[in-house]
C-alpha cells in the first residue's frame, strides 16, 4: 500500500537563546537545519502552500519532498540582528533563510512563516518581563517582512493569555492554557480582533493561518468558532503542536507541527524525523 503523503511543518522560537550551540540556540538550530534539509535533498516551502494543498489546491508533485517552517512569538530575533546580553551577536532568523538561498540559488528559495502575538499592549508588557525591556518586540517589521517574499505574517492570538501579563482576554482569567478560550466574546477578543490589528500594520493584508498558543484549543474553537465564523475571523487553517506531519485528512483547524528542543534536541534528531517521513 502507498504511505500517505505527509509534510512536516518545523517550529522555532527565535528568542530561544541559552548558549551559542544547536541545543540552547533556535538561530544556531535553524541554520544547521537548513543544511541538513538541503543535504536530504528537500526544499523548504510556504507554509500556505502546505495549506493550499491540503485544500486540494494544490498538486501532490509540488510538496513532494518539502518541509516548512513557522517561528512562534515574533519577536525582533525574527527579523533583526541583535546583541544579546550574554550571548552575543545573534543572525535573525529572516536573515539566516537569506543566507541560506543566497548560497544556493539552484533550489526553491526558502520561506518561513512567523505567528505574532497581536497585542501592541501585550508585547510591550511580556517585553519588559520576558526579555530585557529594549523595545524588541514592536510590531515595526512586520510590514518589510511580509513584503520580503521571504517571511509571512500570521496570527498567534491577540495576547498569547501569556501568564506573564496582568490581563488577559480570557473571561475568568484562566492564564497559560489556549483551550480555556471556548466562548464567542473570548474567541472573538483573541482570533478576530488579531487578525484585524495585524492587517492594519500590513496595510489590509489579513493573517489567514494562525498557531495556538501553548499548541491546545477548546473544541469550542475547533468545531465552532473556526468554522462557523469564518467572514469574522477570514482564517483557513490552525496549528497545534501534535508531532505528526500534516497530512489531507487533517482538520484544517488541528494541523501538526513538530517544535525544536521538544521534538528534535540535534541536527541528527531532525534528520531522524524526517527520514521516517
Ligand atoms: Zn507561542
């Protein structure tokens, strides 16, 4: 029998920054990731186009072969060269895809996909409580970004209900756990009004793909709110964290992905998951 087609998507988290080695440092993972998913002799594609054929939109020839890659959070790690305090000068993760296509130009250039957390607010305060209070996580590149055709721009809620923050837009202030967003108003506050803010930075290009926060979401959101609201919310398709790969008979509002540090620790770890692809 003929093994299902299945298209690993890949996750980052740029501000993962412990060390300068593969296992403590996104940026140093992604960059030897993409030698090693060239080296198996596979292109890095869009993440939409994982969605457009899992919409039947497109052929089976075209994602043959592919991976794809999200980056959670959207900080400026994503798209700026920063010092970080202890660790030094860090590539973005944008400009490590650059590189890496600059090198090789032989193959479909590489793209990545980066779910941002909405809130202005809410950026501003996890900023100062998460990282170092710089000012690295406005929403300022998102525009250049997404105009690059090297990075999209999609949606990781409005507020990530990061437990980090003093409110959040869920009604009992339940912190931490996505699935716990499973009425209208709530759904409303953190898949809509998100989508709404990131299109007005992107000059009316709304988000259409969106990554759960902390990965779960309430069957509310999954059976209800995604598909029944769809001219509110103008998405076609979320992601969790299930470490599968995304295969047509996924629900288009559960599709996996594979996270690095929980799913894969070392350049091997990948190869791994992707040889039993
Ligand atoms: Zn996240």
């Amino acid at each position: 029998m003929a093994r299902t087609l299945g298209i690993p998507v890949l996750t980052y988290h740029a501000m993962n920054i412990g060390g300068n080695d593969y296992s403590s440092n996104d940026h140093v993972a992604l960059a030897t990731d993409l030698r090693s998913i060239r080296k198996l002799g596979k292109d890095v594609i869009p993440l939409s186009h994982v969605v457009d054929w899992h919409e039947g939109k497109r052929p089976d020839e075209e994602v043959l072969d592919a991976v794809a890659i999200s980056i959670d959070d959207g900080s400026w790690f994503d798209y700026y060269d920063l010092d970080h305090p202890t660790c030094g000068r860090q590539r973005s993760m944008f400009n490590i895809a650059r590189d890496h296509q600059n090198r090789d130009r032989e193959r479909r250039p590489v793209h990545l996909t980066s779910f941002v957390i909405a809130s202005p607010e809410a950026r501003s305060s996890l900023d100062r409580s998460c990282m170092i209070g710089k000012g690295w996580w406005s929403d300022q590149w998102w525009k250049e970004a997404a105009d690059s055709g090297i990075m999209e721009i999609a949606s990781h809620s409005w507020d990530h209900v990061h437990p980090q923050l003093e409110v959040v837009a869920q009604r009992d202030q339940i912190k931490g756990d996505f699935s716990k967003v499973d009425c209208v108003d709530d759904a409303e506050r953190q898949i809509a009004q998100a989508g709404e803010y990131i299109a007005r930075v992107l000059d009316g290009r709304k988000p259409d793909l969106f990554a759960y926060p902390w990965g779960a979401a309430s069957d509310y959101v999954v059976t209800e709110y995604l598909p029944k609201f769809l001219e509110r919310h103008g998405l076609r398709a979320a992601f969790n964290i299930e470490p599968r790969p995304v295969t047509r008979s996924d629900n288009a509002w559960l599709l996996p992905r594979f996270v690095c540090g929980r799913d894969w620790k070392s350049q091997q770890g990948l190869q791994d998951i992707l040889a039993a692809i």
